[in-house]
C-alpha cells in the first residue's frame, strides 16, 4: 500500500468484526515497526500482543470495574493539562461534538457520554489489543519514541487491511491490565490499542485536520523575517 494511502485511510475505528487477526500478521506488522526510528536508537517500547482467552478476562475484569461506576486508578501521567489552552481547547471540543452528536449525544449528558466510553473497555469488539509501555526513568524524548513507533504500527496494520484505535483509555484500568500481563514494576503503561477488521456498518464521521497554515510554517526567506534594515550576513558575503 502506498504511505500517502495508508496515512490517508488510517483513522481510530470503534468497530470491528470478530475475525480473527493471525499471530503470522502481528508478527509480521510488529517486526517491520521495530524499524521505526528513536534517539540514540534506545527502541523505548514494550509492547503485549492479546489474543483469546486473555483477551476476553482483560474485557471481563475491566468490564466489572465499567459496571460498578469505579472511576480508575489513580493516574501516573496526565492525558491533558488541567487548563487546555487556545487552539487545543477548540479542537478538543470540536472533536467531542463531532463524535458524541453524530451519536445523538449532548455535552450535557454525560451518563450516554459514558456509555459510550464504556465501549474502550470491550476493544470496540476487536479481537486484538495491544499494549505499549514505557520505562518510567524514561523522559519526554524518549515518550515521543514511543508515539513514533505507535504511528508505524498503525500504518502497516492499514497494509495488512487492519484497522486500529490507539486507547490511552487503558490507562484508567491499568492496575486491571497489569493483572493480566504482570509487567515489570518499572514500566508505565502509555496507550493500548484496539485491532482488526472494520466493521463497515458501523460508521463514524472522519475527524478533520486544522489548514495546514495554522500549524505548518515554511521558512525560506530570511530576509522576510529580519526587522527591515538588517540584512542577513550570508547576504553581505556574496554580494
Ligand atoms: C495517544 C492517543 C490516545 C488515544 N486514546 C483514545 C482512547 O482512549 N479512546 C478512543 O476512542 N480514541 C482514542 N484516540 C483516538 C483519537 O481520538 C483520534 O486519533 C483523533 O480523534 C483523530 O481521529 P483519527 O485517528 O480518526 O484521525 C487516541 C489517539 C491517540 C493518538
């Protein structure tokens, strides 16, 4: 599949067929993105694949924690600033109405906004989950790895014809995955991710994308961007 393709068609599917995703596949998708890059080539990621029987006790214990209202573990990391700030606030929201009023869904009924949620605990069906963790000695850099590495897995389950959804839901109920996966003490559990096929009839709108102008600038005249009267000193060097 060309890259322009499989960036163009990825995008967070909540709704998958119960077809099964081959272990062959997975192994294939996740040897390819251990080429994806990091600094100083550390490969931060610690990644658990989920199958079958595992698979559905995550979904069981996790699912009795969304019964009983239990609002999750304390966190290790926070999923947003407490005040997101201009433009991020507006997209966030904007991304909020999108998904829940395409659903029916207000800003003001959170019981069905919960609802909703509740369906990242059950992998929105998929019959694959995967599990990334990052060393908790690890810094910022080191957490942008770990994104870059997600993205790669993304893109190459799109040339399987898979589909996924990044879920750093998952961190809510980590304590839960944790008891299914008994990682060591000193990972920290970034994301989980749902995987599999599409089940096409159910459709959610595409989120859009700010212009490129608002988050994109291009840098190719210096002298554009210097205060009028002082010319650039490479200019004065050939001139
Ligand atoms: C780090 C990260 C965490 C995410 N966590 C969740 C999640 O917990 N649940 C969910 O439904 N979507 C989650 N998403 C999906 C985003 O909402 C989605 O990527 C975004 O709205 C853009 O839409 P698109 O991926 O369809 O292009 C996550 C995405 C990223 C990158």
């Amino acid at each position: 599949m060309d890259v322009y393709k499989a960036v163009r068609s990825r995008r967070a599917v909540r709704a998958f067929t119960d077809e099964p995703v081959s272990r062959e596949v997975m192994e294939r998708v996740l040897s390819a993105a251990a080429w994806a890059p990091s600094g100083s080539n550390i490969q931060p990621w610690h990644v658990y694949v989920l199958t079958g029987g595992p698979l559905v006790e995550l979904k069981r214990r996790a699912g009795e924690r969304v019964a009983a209202g239990d609002p999750g573990d304390e966190r290790e990391y926070e999923m947003y600033p407490p005040a997101l700030k201009s433009p991020y606030h507006e997209r966030r929201a904007a991304f909020g109405k999108q998904r829940y009023g395409a659903l029916g869904i207000s800003r003001e009924d959170q019981e069905a906004r919960r609802r909703i949620a509740a369906a990242n605990w059950n992998f929105f069906g998929a019959p694959a989950g995967l599990f990334c963790y990052i060393d908790r000695d690890l810094g910022l850099p080191q957490w942008a790895d770990v994104g870059e590495y997600l993205q790669t897995v993304m893109l190459l389950l799109r040339a399987e014809g898979l589909h996924s959804c990044l879920q750093i839901g998952w961190s809510v109920y980590r304590r839960t995955v944790a008891e299914v996966l008994s990682p060591p003490d000193e990972l920290i559990l970034y994301s989980g991710m749902s995987i599999g096929f599409e089940d096409v009839s159910v459709r959610e709108d595409h989120t859009g994308r700010a212009p490129l102008d608002e988050t994109v600038m291009f840098v190719d005249s210096l002298v554009a961007r210097l205060p009028e009267g002082e010319n650039p000193k490479w200019q004065s060097d050939h001139t």
